[in-house]
C-alpha cells in the first residue's frame, strides 16, 4: 500500500484543468465540449493540469505496472442536464477495494470498500456534490471502460465509455 500512497501524494496536486487543440490550458469548463483534446499522460507533468479522463490513464498505467487488479468507471448520470460525468479509478488489495481519486475535490484520497458495490452505493450517494443538480439514484450508470488514446475528443471519449461493458 505504499507504493500507492507515494504514488497518490505525487499525483494529488495536479489542477483541475485541460488542454485545447491550440495546446491552451484552461481552469475552467467553457468550451470544453467543443475545443478538448485528450493530453497524453506524459504530458501532465509538464502542464501540471488534468481532468478526470486523464488522470485515470495516469493511474491505470500505474496499477497496471504495478500488477495490481483495477478498473477505471465512467460514472454518467441519464437525464442530466449538464451530462454529468465522472471518470475514477478502483483497485483490490488484500481482499478489499479502494476507490482511488485524485480529482474530485471533495472526495480525494483512497477510500477502503469491502466491494465493488459499496463503492458503487456510495458514489450515488455522493455524487450530487459533484453534479450540483438533483438526481434519481437509479439514472446513474457506471461503465467498466478500456484504456483511451491522447488526441481524442468529448465526443469520442462517451462513446468509447458508453459503449464498454456497463457494471449492473
């Protein structure tokens, strides 16, 4: 566990924020649907800024390079008026899981479940702090998705999520 923390404790600091097709970064989320580009993730050292998205590929390659059993959720709300969203890493350890996140302002850290599905349950339950609109429970949906490549679009990233295999 370690490992994990150090790596935690490196990344946590990275600002929320993203990268344009001009390579601008910004802080806030005006024009994000029409103008963000997926950075590369060695790229976020060097910009000190990411979103979601992107901090998950960070922490999938670490996971996977560590042999560590994980799964990177799309968290998406139907019927949201603002298309919420979420992307976050889980990993097991010694019979348990962990929600690992790194970008969620409020919920930062590595949380300990005894299930998927705790942290499932849980992430409903909270997510209304992240989407800052009221929501039924039963509209979130959560997908188990693969790994994406730098310099794909909004667009392309829903539909590589929502086309992977949904967590009932």
């Amino acid at each position: 566990m370690k490992d994990i923390e150090d790596f935690y404790n490196k990344i946590k600091n990275i600002k929320y924020g993203w990268l344009d097709k001009e390579n601008n970064i910004h802080e806030n989320l005006k024009e994000y649907k029409e103008k963000f580009i997926m950075q590369d993730i060695d790229n976020i050292e060097k910009t000190n800024h990411a979103v979601c998205w992107e901090m998950c590929e960070l922490q999938r390659r670490f996971f996977n390079q560590k042999n560590i059993n994980n799964k990177t959720i799309f968290a998406y709300l139907k019927n949201s008026r603002n298309n919420a969203c979420h992307t976050f890493s889980i990993f097991e350890l010694n019979n348990k899981w962990y929600w690992f996140e790194a970008s969620w302002q409020n919920k930062k850290g590595i949380h300990e479940f005894n299930s998927i599905e705790e942290i499932l349950e849980y992430y409903k339950d909270n997510f209304i702090d992240f989407a800052r609109e009221e929501y039924n429970r039963e509209d979130m949906e959560f997908y188990d998705y693969s790994k994406v490549n730098s310099g794909i679009n909004c667009t392309e990233f829903y539909t590589h999520c929502l086309s992977s295999s949904k967590i009932k």
